[in-house]
C-alpha cells in the first residue's frame, strides 16, 4: 500500500520555541522536500502574517510536484487567507474534545459540527482538496470522530486526521481507534503525532497499521513542545520495518536535515535517531572490529541508504583495527611497533575521559613517528577586545601557506569577534563550524578551559581541541588546529 508522506516542517515545525523561518528559507526547505519525495508541504498557516503569506505563495508559485497546502481554522478569514496565497489545499483544523470545544471555543459539539461542515463547503465551493484535521482527536469521544467524518464526507471531505495534538496516545490505543475510523471511513485517513511521551513515532506506525494512509511529519522531529512524529523515524521504520512505498528518495535525508537544522539553529540531539552525529558512529573496539569485517555486524540501517556516513571515535575502548583504519583515513602508515604505542597513548587519554579526534590521532601519530609538521596556518598575533562602551572586536594576523593576512572583525563578544576573524582571514578554506563547545576543566576564574570545535568541509567532519587559561585563546586555537588538518588533507 502507497503511505502518503505530509510534511508540517513549515507550520509544526515553525511553531517549535525560538523556532521562525524567512520566506526564503521557507522555499529553499520546501524545495528539498519535494526533491526528497514528499507528498504535501503543509507551508505555514497564511492567516499569520504578511512574511507568511508571503512564504506560503512562494512555494505555491514554484510549481513543486508536492501538493501545497496551508494551515487554517474553521473560520472564513482564515481559509481566505490560504486562498490568497493560492495553495492547493487546506489543512482544516477543528478542535473537537470536548475540553476544546467547550473550554476554548465555548460552543457545543453541534455548533462546532456545523461551522466543520459550512468550512468545508467553502472550501470545495473554491475548489481545494480538503484536510480535516480533529484536533485533540486522540481525547475525542470516538463516537463523536465517527459522527462527524460521516458529515464531512456528505460534504466532500477529501481526507480525515485524526491529531494527538496533546501527545498522549499509546500505540496499541491508536491502532484500536484507527481500525473502528478506517472501517467506517470513504476517505483515505490521515495520523498526526506529538512526541510528548517519546511515542510519536511508534503511534504513528501503529496507525498506519489499523489503516491510516497519510503520515504528517516533521524533519528532524521539530514542533510544538516536545515535536512531531519525525519524517526520518517514520519512513525508515516503515520501509525496513514493513516495506511501505512511499516513493521517499531515503539517500537525501541526512542533506534536508541538515538544511533544516542550519536554517532554524535547533541543533539535532547527538543520539537522535537517523539524523544524530551518532546515528552511525562507533567507539568500542568490539564493534569496530565488527564493522570492519561485515558493517552488518552492527549496522541494521545502512549510513549510505539515508545520505550518512560512517565514523570512528577513539576512546578507552578503542583497538588497533579502529586505529590503523583512522590513520590510513589520515594517509599515515605504521610500523607494529609504532601502533602499540599509539594504542597506549590512545588508551591513556581515554583513561582520562578524553574522545581522540582524528586531530589528536594525527599529532599521536606524528610524535610517535617522529615527524616535524610545517603548519599550513599560524597564528602571529591576536587582539580581543571586549568591554560594555562599543562593540566586541578582534584583529588577528596569521601566516597561511607562507602569506601573511590581517583581518579584523567584530561579534557577540571577544570570542565570537576572534573566530569571525580568523575565518575572514582563512575564507579561501572551504569549510564551515558546525559546532562550538567549551568545558572548565578546574575550577577558578583562571580554570583551564577547553574548546572543542567541529568543522564540516566537503563531507568530511574534523574535530579539534584546544585548551588554555583563556578562553579567546583556547578557541582560536582549536579553530586553527581544526582548520590545518583540513588544509593538509584538502586534495
Ligand atoms: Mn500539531
């Protein structure tokens, strides 16, 4: 059976806290939704504002193959507010717990049953596919669901969702729900889930199960609260799990993710499903091992069929194949003799609680084999400047590939102003920071600190450190050892 894919990463999406895209970044993600295989792009909900309008009419224009569709309440100003913006259909929402209809609209379930109807026959009289969305459907009495999908589809309802607005269902209470709605129902079924229990994902499948045909998901989980079902967990689960057809393009998951994650500034949790930095990284020697010999050992999903790829970390549990794999990755050979001592001084740092970056690896390597380094960047000289009269800024003058360059810059504060130097200095690099982090490693106004920084060029992730008693100094740092080891494997 073909599952329809809505993704809601434009209007769920955007209603996560600190969570607002422009119209540009509305179509560039649009854009990558259709390429990656959506079926509709819910693009924001048109009543909003001017910029969503705006946004929303964007994507209409743009002659996607997804259908466009826009969020909208059973009111008149609302559904004409999506019909400006020329979308393709509306996702109707009407609350019908009887909390919500008696505590926020403050009618009875028959008022609210006739406004539903009379949305939605303005809505056909101007020609659109219609979404009826129950909202806080999961605690509606489904008695009262079943009466009123019976009226929408008289009305020529196009399709019915049924939301968990709430996040409270359980897996095996919405698949008894959605087998008593699909065998009552003409027209296909919709389930749209909230991660508040950390089933969204699981309540989703189980509906598709007892019969939904229509999955509303976010990228990389975002939304109101704790988010919605995720599109990366919800199609992986149901293409290796039960082989659905959903005509997703899977290799293209990790990119839109990416893109989401840049343009809403919600960095992906490490350990997320899919999508994490850890989704495919192994650390214990055992597993190394493993993978080396056959991935399948411990790779059910494999890291290419969603677009990801494979890493190593080194820690205390690391062995030598994990090792030898690294280094050769860093173009470095080893005699026996030389990997022993590596292992140990690998070991030691693990010991200490310490991740070996492949950064670290190579300087292992190098003092291990005695090799003296010329680096292709150094810093000469640094000033930062912070202080509550003007604007935080940096100068920097570093030494790249025998060249000497000046560059100030200003920032949020000394370190931010440091880095944006060194990067204007360093632009002719091809890469990009995708993460800072800092940790005290005493205590003290004069801690020791230590930076770590993870930089993307091309599709390689380097991870650098750098450590001191001042924190401009430690980032600085750790940003110029990071963007060495990429100036040395650049080719
Ligand atoms: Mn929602």
């Amino acid at each position: 059976m073909k599952i329809k894919i809505l993704d809601t990463t434009l209007r769920d999406g955007e209603q996560t806290p600190g969570v607002s895209f422009t119209p540009d970044e509305k179509l560039r993600i649009a854009k990558a939704l259709d390429d990656l295989g959506v079926d509709v792009i819910e693009a924001g909900s048109a009543i909003t504002s001017e910029g969503e309008r705006e946004g929303i009419k964007m994507i209409a224009d743009e002659g996607l193959r997804a259908e466009i569709s826009s969020y909208a309440r059973i009111l008149r100003g609302d559904i004409d507010a999506a019909i400006s913006c020329d979308v393709n259909s509306i996702f109707l929402v009407a609350p019908t717990s009887d909390l919500h209809i008696k505590y926020k609209l403050g009618i009875t379930r028959d008022e609210l049953v006739k406004k539903t109807l009379n949305a939605i026959q303005y809505c056909k009289d101007h020609g659109l596919v219609v979404d009826l969305c129950t909202e806080d459907g999961s605690r509606t009495d489904v008695r009262f669901l079943s009466k009123i999908l019976e009226s929408a589809t008289q009305y020529g309802v196009d399709r019915f969702t049924i939301a968990d607005t709430v996040g409270i269902m359980l897996p095996e209470r919405i698949h008894e729900m959605f087998s008593k709605l699909a065998r009552e129902s003409k027209v296909p079924l919709g389930v749209h889930c909230h991660d508040d229990l950390g089933l969204a994902t699981a309540n989703t499948i189980a509906a598709v199960r007892a019969g939904a045909s229509i999955v509303d998901v976010t990228v990389n989980g975002l939304g109101e609260r704790a988010g919605n079902a995720s599109l990366e967990e919800v199609v992986m689960a149901l293409k290796l799990g039960y082989n659905y057809d959903m005509g997703i393009k899977t290799e293209k998951i990790t990119s839109v993710s990416d893109l989401v994650e840049k343009s809403c500034g919600i960095p992906v949790a490490p350990n997320k499903a899919i999508v994490g930095d850890n989704a495919f990284t192994h650390e214990a020697g055992i597993h190394v091992d493993g993978i080396l010999k056959k991935p399948e050992t411990y790779e059910a999903i494999k890291p290419e069929s969603v677009g990801a790829r494979r890493r190593f970390v080194l820690g205390k549990h690391v062995g030598t194949k994990a090792i030898l794999k690294m280094l050769s990755d860093l173009k470095i050979s080893v005699s026996d003799e030389q990997l022993r001592d590596i292992l140990n001084q690998v070991k030691y740092m693990g010991d200490k609680g310490k991740k070996v970056t492949n950064v670290d690896l190579e300087a292992i390597a190098h003092s291990v084999l005695g090799i003296e380094v010329e680096k292709a960047i150094e810093v000469k000289e640094l000033v930062a400047v912070a202080g509550n009269k003007f604007t935080p800024t940096a100068s920097v003058k570093i030494k790249i590939n025998g060249r000497e360059i000046t560059e100030s810059a200003t920032g949020t504060g000394p370190v931010d102003a440091a880095m944006n130097a060194i990067r204007r200095a360093t632009k002719e690099v091809p890469f990009e920071l995708v993460e800072y982090h800092v940790d005290s490693i005493s205590g003290g106004t004069d801690a020791v600190v230590e930076v770590m920084v993870k930089l993307r060029s091309r599709d390689r992730i380097i991870t650098a450190r750098g450590a001191g008693s001042d924190i401009v100094l430690a980032s600085v740092d750790a940003l110029v050892n990071g963007i060495n080891l990429i100036m040395r494997h650049l080719d």
